[in-house]
C-alpha cells in the first residue's frame, strides 16, 4: 500500500477543475470543445498517476487505457468540429452550395 | 573533467535559451523577435545538445541528438521565414 | 528533481487556465497545443514514454491542426458569427466556486488514495512471454484486450464516416491569399521533411514490439507527413474516393477480424491467436492498422473522401 506523492496530482485537479469551468462559462462550440479535451486529460493524467505509483513498477493496463482514451477523444472531437463546421457556415442561409458531389 | 566540459556547454545552452526568451518577450516587433527566437533557440539547442551528448558518452547517442538539432533548426528556420513572409505581405496589403 | 516536477506541474495548471480564459480563441488553441506538448513531456517524466510519443503526435501535432483550420474556416465564413462572450459575472464566479471544489475534492481524493498490489496489470507483466511482444502496453493492446483496440478502430472509422457525411462545403483547402504556399522553401519541406516524418512514423510502428512506439503514434505521424504534403500542395483533398483507399481505410479492422475468425477453430476463442505465431501476426495486425489509422486521420483533416497526388 502507498500513497501518491507527487506534484501532478495538484496538475490532474487543476486541469479537471479548469475544464469544467471552461465548459460552464463558454457559449462558443470551440471553446467548449477545449475545455472537454482539457478535462478529458485530467482524467488522463489521473490514470497515469495512478498507474506510476502502483507498487511494483507503472501498470500497463491504464496505461493501454489512456492510449485508447487518446484516439477516441481526437476522433470525438474531430467529429464534433466537422459538426461545427457545418452548423456554423450555414447558420445565416446557405451561401455556397455543395455542388462538388 | 568530462562533467565540467559538459556542465559549460548546458549552462551557455540555457543562457541563450534565456536571452532568447527575453528578447521575445521585450523586442517590438514581429521581426526583430523571430531574431531573437529563431538564432538564440538554435544555438542554444545546439550547446544543450553537445552538453547532453558529453553525459550520454555513447556514439549512436550523439549522432540521434545531432539529428534532431538539425531537424529542429531546419523546421524552425523554415517557420520563421514563413511567419516572417506572412506578415511582410499582410503590412503591404494593408498600405 | 522533485523541482523540475513542481515546475512542469504549475505550468500545465496555468497553460489549460489561459487556454480556457484567453479572450482571442486563436490564442487559446495555440495555449491548448503548447499544453498538450506539457503533456507529453510530464508523462515522459511519470515513465509513460508510450503515451507522451502519442499525446505528442496525436493530442498536440493533430488535434491542435484540426482545431486551427477549423478556426480558419470559421474567421473566413462567418467571423462575426457564434456568441464569443463569456458568461455574466455571476455565473463566472459561480463556475469558479464550483470548480474550486471540484478540483479540490479530487486532489484530496487522488493524494488520500491508497494504492494497493492485487491490479490487474500484475497478471499482465507475468504472462508477458505469452503475449510474444516484449512491450507491456502493445501486449496489452493487441493481445490481452485487443477487443477494445478493435472498437477503438471502429470508433475512429465511425467519427470518419460521420464527418464525411455532415461534411461542409468550405471544408480545408490552401487559400489564394496563403503568402506561405508560393514560398520556395516549402518544396524543401516536402522534399526533406516528407521522407524522414515517414521513415520516423514506420520506424515508431515497428518499435511499438519492444520499447515506445506502437501502431497509433506511427499511424499519428505517418497522418502528420500527409498533412505536411497537403499544406505544401503535393496532395489534394478529393470528392471522388477510389476502391483502393476505402479498402486501406478499413484495413485495420478486417485485418483484426479476419485473423481472429480464420484462427477460431484452431484455438476455440475470437482474437486468441498461436503460440507460436502471435509474433507474425501482431506485426501484421500492428501494420494494417497504422495504415487505417494514417489515412482516417488525414481524411478527417481535409474533410473529403480521398487525397490524391498533384500531378504538375
């Protein structure tokens, strides 16, 4: 049994609390999408932490965890700024049609 | 000995890191502090990289930093001149 | 170096603070890159290598370009447009006492945390000769729970498709006004940097079996070479996909189901493979999927269904 002592776990906090502060306070789709990947990386550097600590060397399976967590939040936001994209350049009417397809 | 040689080189390294940093932050304009950034990031990467590589004392060693000094200096010049570009051509646009 | 911690601690505190609050929104992506480049050097110091080469590659270097050229399309088709102010006063210093106590609760949690031996991981590390991969994090992956890498792909194909399908006429393409893309030295970054970006994103696929690497930071950076290519105007985002790149896109995950059905009668279980081959074939699947990966990543970049060569 152990405990954590390290300075990253006051950054783990600080990112989680700043991005739900982000998200709260913001109206911009851009803006709130930065705010949830950087509380998305609090939760990273969480798992991280928790995983160089454990007693016997860092554990690979959070580790594989936050790998996967990585790529599926790039592509969740990638989707959500192809969402942003659309809604955002057609609110005041269509200016352009898509005549390339 | 080999410490001491080492040690001098990380120390000009973060001297030029520092002056680099203050002439970003101090100079007026755009130009004047790609200069600061782009030569004082150069050289001092190169003097960390040589301290680095003293500590390391093994050949493939030096030669993996050797490369990504080159790299870097080579993007980062890269950058600059079109940072430095951009904003030639926006001043004349707006004349 | 407990100093150099504390340093980099407080720097990724005040970094997501001034991304989040910068009143420019340009400002505040190049914020949340330099943060994420932060990242990856703190987890390089909590001995996750894997994870700073990915959060490197794919949190910093594609993320922060997705989200500059969104930001470009926006400035160019509707500068004025979405609301960019924060909330009232009331509302901000309610967030910050409500994010004061969360943040707090969760030091408190994380530092009271006991960390106990009986972990999942330990059974990892001791069948690690089984897995026929020296690297704990690409045996895990590939091998011990390959199902969740296999959705994982699916995910990132599904934000592909869906992307493809909202896609919006003024999707990223090189801008008249670019003073960058008539410079000379631009052919000299797609002529050098092109093929050592490549041979660094193999090279990293290929490591992935014995130290850091893997087939998402390869595939990260092998997508970043593409990127480079099309800002240079060597490659074009296309409407008309070929039979050819759609097979490439969804290379990965057939090549994951496909092995794991064929070996089915063999070994009674899906993606259980041989003893004696799992060596060979997690390369393969490594491979493949590095490839899918690549390519997924490029298309969400340019928001088309295929980039094709310029032909001068």
């Amino acid at each position: 049994m152990s405990s954590i002592p390290d300075p990253f776990g006051l950054a783990a906090a600080a990112l989680l609390a700043v991005g739900f502060y982000g998200f709260v306070t913001h109206r911009h789709p851009l803006r709130r999408l930065l705010a949830i990947n950087i509380f998305g990386n609090g939760v990273f550097m969480t798992l991280i932490l928790v995983a160089r600590w454990m007693p016997g060397g860092p554990d690979p399976i959070p580790h594989a965890m936050v790998l996967t967590g990585i790529v599926i939040a790039v592509s969740a936001t990638a989707f959500g700024l192809a969402l942003v994209r659309r809604s955002m350049t057609q609110e005041d009417g269509d200016r352009r049609e898509p005549d390339d397809d | 000995m080999t410490d001491w040689i080492s040690s001098m080189f990380i120390i000009a390294g973060v001297g030029f890191f520092l002056a680099g940093t203050v002439g970003l932050l101090r100079f007026p304009d755009v130009f004047t502090r790609l200069h600061a950034l782009t030569k004082a990031d150069n050289t001092g990467l190169g003097l960390l990289g040589v301290g680095v590589a003293l500590q390391g004392q093994s050949f493939r060693l030096a030669v993996l930093i050797a490369l990504i000094w080159f790299l870097a200096v080579t993007a980062s010049s890269i950058a600059c001149h079109l940072v430095a570009r951009h904003n030639l051509h926006s001043e004349e646009g707006e004349r | 170096m407990t100093l150099f911690d504390s340093v980099l601690a407080l720097l990724i505190a005040i970094l997501a603070w001034r991304s989040v609050t910068a009143p420019d929104l340009y400002r505040g992506i190049v914020l949340f890159i330099t943060l994420g480049l932060m990242l990856a050097l703190s987890w390089a110091r909590l001995d996750a290598p894997d994870l700073a080469l990915a959060e490197a590659a794919i949190g910093a270097g594609l993320l922060g370009i997705l989200l500059l050229s969104t930001w470009r399309v926006l400035q160019r088709a509707a500068p004025r447009q979405g609301s960019d102010e924060p909330a009232s006063y009331a509302v901000r210093w309610l967030a910050v006492v409500g994010s004061t106590v969360f943040g707090g609760t969760v030091a408190v949690a994380l530092y009271g945390l006991q960390v106990g031996s009986d972990r999942a991981g330990a059974e990892a590390l001791a069948s690690l000769d089984l897995a026929g991969i020296d690297q704990p994090v690409t045996a895990v992956l590939l091998n011990f729970r390959s199902y969740d890498t296999l959705l994982e792909m699916g995910v990132l194909l599904m934000a592909l498709i869906g992307a493809l399908l909202i896609r919006s006429p003024l999707a990223y393409e090189p801008w008249h006004g670019d003073t960058a893309v008539e410079s000379p030295l631009m052919s000299v970054l797609a002529k050098v940097f092109t093929p050592i970006v490549v041979l660094v994103g193999i090279f990293l696929v290929w490591a992935g079996a014995y130290g850091p690497g893997g087939a998402f930071q390869g595939g990260a950076v092998l997508a970043g070479a593409g990127v480079l290519l099309l800002l240079c105007r060597r490659l074009y985002g296309d409407a008309d996909a070929t039979l050819l790149l759609r097979g490439l896109l969804v290379l990965g995950v057939t090549a994951f189901i496909v092995i794991g059905l064929l070996l089915m009668p063999w070994q009674g279980a899906f993606l259980a493979y041989p003893p004696g081959l799992v060596y060979v074939l997690l390369v393969v699947i490594e491979f493949s999927l590095a490839v899918s990966i690549a390519l997924s990543l490029l298309l969400l970049f340019t928001g088309t269904h295929a980039v094709r060569a310029v032909r001068s």
